[in-house]
C-alpha cells in the first residue's frame, strides 16, 4: 500500500521550553523517540511525516532557540541549536512560530520575530498552552510580532485544525499521481542473537499492526506491517531470516545458509536492524554484515539484545556504546538502542526507531542550505591539492533518496581524497543530521557548456 508523497515542509521554531516538541507530536500523531538517550544527547533537528484531512505533510522540530546577539558570549550547545534552526528555516515550505500564551511576549520572542521576518516564508504564529477557552482572550497580544495568530493547545488538542486548515494552504500542492511504496525492514545478525524473539515481540507490539496474509520470497518471510492505524499509519515490509536455520542440521550449512540469506535480505532492504547478542559483543559475522549494509548503502538500526541479562551481570550503558562504537567505527551514523526481546524492554522504542529512520533514508536537502553548507566547509577546511593542482567544488544538488545521495560538480573528480570525501560527509551530517541514513557523495566533473557547443558544431560540420 502506497501513500502520497509529502507537499510540503513545515518548520517549528521559538525559544526553549514552550512546547514545541508536544505540538510537533500532536501534528505527527506520535511521539518520535530521543535516539541518544544514555549520551545525552538531544536532537536539534527532527523530521518526520504527518497527514492532515488526506494531505501529506513534512514536519520539521527544532531545539529552542537561544540568544541570537552576536555580541554574548558564545555557548557551542546554543550556537549549534541556532544553526540547525537555520536550516529548518531555509527547508520550510511555511512556519509556526510558538510562543507561551501564558507568559506574554518576551525578549526573545521578538528576537525569533525578527529573524522570521527575514526568512521570506509564511510565519503563523502559534499561542500554546491555550488550555481554555479564556485564555483565548490573550492571544491578540503576540499580533504585535507581525503574524497571524492562532491560540492553541497541545496538550489537549485545541486549535490544531484551525492552524492546519490555515498553514496547508500555503504549501505548494502535492505531485499529482506519485506513491511511496512500504520501506522494507530486515532484521540480520548471527545465529541465536534473538532475531526470532525479537521478531515475535516486534509484532505484538500494540503500536504494530501486521498483515493477515504474509508471503515469502527467496527462502525469507516477508511480514506487511503498518506502525498506528487509519490515514496516519506508515506502512512497511518486515524481511525475517530467523526460520533458515530449520532447513539444514549440520551447523557449517546453517551458517552458509544464514549468511547467504541474510546478505539477500540487506540487498533488498531499504532499513537494516543489526540485532548483536549483549553478552558476546560484536564478533566477525556482525562486523562483516556491517561492512555488507554499508557497501549496500542501506539505513541502518544497531540494536544490542539480551540486555536484562547484560544489567544482571552489571554491566552498563554508558561503558557498553564506547566500546561498541570502538570495535564498529564505520557505522558510527547509525543510532544503538540496547533491548530484551524476553522482557520487552525498549521494544517499543525500537518501533518509533523504524519509524523515525524511514523519514532519514528519504530526507530531501534544500539545495540552497546543502550549498552553503558546502561553501561554509571549504574556506573552513580548503580542498586538497593534487600535483600542484587544487580541487574546486562549484556546487552540489541532491540526486536521490535511499540512500541520500547528492552529486557534487568539481573541476577534476581525481583530486577528491577519501579524506576530504569524508570530512564533507561529517559536514553534511552535521546540519542536516541523516542519523541512520546512508550518504552517497558523488563527485562528478561540472558540465562546461562551452566544450559541449563546440562539439556540436564540430559534428554538425563533419
């Protein structure tokens, strides 16, 4: 079952701790998990899809936004939370500005006003925490700012529809005919990790809703499942390899068999649970189907398994992802999530991770901001030099999704070192976050319009 593809993007800015993250949940139907919990990290910038009436919708939450006096002193947490509201800004198609309805107007509230007005985009300006009817009456005060204004409630769904009738308007109306067809998610990982348990868990999750009717391809069970219900539900492919092992009795075939049917699901996956056995670490087979979804360019979850046993023996978190992160550099873009399928503990975080990488791997840059990014990169870090000769990076565009793959335009493609290919991907991660997503750079050499008439002409007179 297929779903129509987004119309447009709405970006959620203002100052810290007004609401902004509920009234993101509120519009998406759900609530999209922190990824780095144990780290402490909190993601600045969130992308995920909604539905609204039949119309599909992207939806961008973004970090409270500090001070923007360019003459404070320079916190590295807020300066980086401003940044990637500024890329929200230039990605959105219209934006709501929520403010507090019960604190007034505020300092930085005309601060975030005054950045908007720069933006060039429809600003609708969002009065949370309109529990009641009478606290409507105050909403009259924020037109000050120079938007429209809607009072609402996120908490309690107030106002919500009023302020969705009123923004989709404004977004630029759907390609007509196109369809995302259901992302596929495999689960791999080497014999008795618990892909078989954590399967049966994942789908009597009450947040799963699985299809009556599953098929099987290439020795593979393929589970049609849609995470929610109704307009809003999202709608996947689950690939399980757990039932191979039954086919043979002598374990060198079982694991030829595993593997061969596990490199078969990676190659037809769009997302790739990398399920690992807490109480062995990471061994051979999981470092090579590692290098496999990362040649295949998939998205990736890794999530470590029998956890509640690892906890009894003591073992912790915060010591654990080092470690791991360690042994597995090269899936450092990729989210761990540490779980029991046998208790159930972070199953269902493990669903809103599915969910939340789905909208990673079909992530669209705005090219003006991936180009500014780009710039920004190169006077920080100039391109290398080859024989004397520099590499010049003329511009850059995005080219596809699943993976995320944008083509960059340079002077001469030798001159793009594995180093600096890979400094330009931390950058590039850095603003636009593509957590679980693969990033396919392609440097290609810019077209030279000059050259190409000169041919024609050539071949006109031959």
């Amino acid at each position: 079952m297929g779903v129509s593809e987004p119309a447009g993007t709405v970006a959620i800015v203002g100052r810290p701790n007004i609401g902004k993250s509920a009234l993101f949940n509120r519009i998406v139907g759900r609530r999209v998990s922190i990824v780095h919990e144990e780290c402490g990290v909190t993601r600045d910038r969130v992308v995920c899809e909604a539905e609204w009436n039949g119309r599909y919708f992207d939806v961008i939450d973004t970090g409270g936004l500090g001070t923007m006096d360019s003459g404070s002193a320079h916190n590295v947490i807020v300066d980086s939370t401003n940044k990637q509201v500024a890329v929200a800004i230039e990605d959105a198609s219209a934006i709501l500005f929520v403010v507090d309805i019960t604190a007034g107007i505020v300092p930085m509230d005309e601060e975030v006003a005054r950045l908007l007005h720069r933006a060039n985009r429809p600003v609708f300006i969002v009065a949370n925490k309109a529990d009641t009817a009478a606290r409507d009456e105050q909403a009259p005060e924020f037109s000050k700012l120079g938007f429209p204004v809607f009072p609402v409630s996120a908490l309690h769904n107030r106002g919500i529809d009023a302020v969705l009738e009123t923004v989709l308007a404004e977004l630029p109306a759907a390609p007509p005919g196109e369809k995302r067809t259901p992302l596929r998610v495999a689960v791999v990982g080497r014999p008795n990790s618990g892909k078989s348990s954590y399967i049966n868990r994942l789908l009597n999750s009450e947040r799963v809703i699985v299809s009556e009717i599953p098929g099987t391809t290439r020795d593979s069970i393929e589970i049609p499942f849609s995470i929610g219900s109704g307009p809003r539900a999202r709608h996947y492919v689950l690939i399980d390899t757990a039932g191979i092992n039954r086919h043979n009795r002598r374990s060198g075939a079982i694991e030829h068999y595993s593997n061969l049917c596990a490199e078969e699901s990676v190659e037809s996956a769009d997302i790739v649970i990398l399920l690992m056995d807490a109480t062995e670490g990471p061994k051979l087979l999981d470092k090579k189907l590692a290098a496999k979804i990362i040649e295949a360019q998939k998205g990736c979850i890794l999530i470590v398994n029998k956890w509640d046993i690892a906890e009894a023996a003591e073992v912790t978190q915060t010591k654990y992802e080092p470690a791991l992160r360690k042994e597995m550099p090269f899936l450092d873009f990729a989210p761990l999530l540490f779980l029991s399928a046998k208790s159930g503990f972070n199953i269902r975080r493990s669903v809103e991770l599915i969910d939340y990488i789905s909208d990673q791997v079909q992530l669209k840059l705005s090219t003006g901001v991936l180009n500014r990014i780009l710039q920004d990169a190169v006077q920080k870090n100039p391109p290398p030099s080859v024989n004397g000769r520099p590499l010049k990076i003329y511009y850059a565009t995005q080219a596809g999704v699943k993976p995320v793959r944008v083509k960059l335009f340079v002077n001469n493609t030798l001159r793009a070192t594995s180093s600096y290919k890979r400094y330009l991907d931390h950058k590039i991660r850095d603003a636009f976050g593509l957590e679980g997503a693969p990033l396919d750079l392609k440097f290609v050499p810019r077209p030279r319009p000059d050259l190409e008439e000169k041919k024609k002409n050539r071949s006109t007179r031959t």
